[in-house]
C-alpha cells in the first residue's frame, strides 16, 4: 500500500480551527501523535499515512483541513 506525507499548513488564526474540525471527524488519526510546527510559529502539521490513493489518505482528514492539505507519496530509503 502506498504510503503519504500529508503536508498541512494553516494561517496563525486558524490554528484553533485545525484542531477543532477534527472534533467532528472519525478518523485513526484523532487523539494520535504527530509533528506539528504551530507552537514555533510555523504553522504546519505532518501525518505519514497509509492509504490506497492520495484521495484516501486525505480522507483521514477533517475537510477543513484537507482542504489545506497537500498528499505526496513518499518511500523510505536507505541513506549511504
């Protein structure tokens, strides 16, 4: 199965927005842990997903925030 790197980014304003859409939304990534840049002023998330497709790793997502979400695919490598 293909694996993603969701790329999340939100204005400073939105923050609270971004989390609170995932309050509504049944997906394995609430209540999970992952990286987030907000409390550096960055105001970006990462998620690396599983998913079948990039619409099916989106749909992990709140459609707020997928809205603002870009899907990469991604493989891990060995670094020489």
């Amino acid at each position: 199965m293909p694996r993603y790197l969701l790329q999340h980014r939100h204005q400073p304003d939105e923050c609270a927005a971004v989390f609170a859409a995932f309050k509504g939304h049944d997906s394995p990534l609430r209540h999970g842990v992952t990286i987030a840049s907000c409390l550096n002023g960055g105001h970006s998330i990462w998620w690396t997903v599983d998913a079948a497709s990039d619409r099916a790793a989106l749909d992990l997502l709140p459609p707020y925030v997928a809205a603002r979400t870009q899907a990469v695919t991604v493989r891990e490598v060995e670094i020489p």
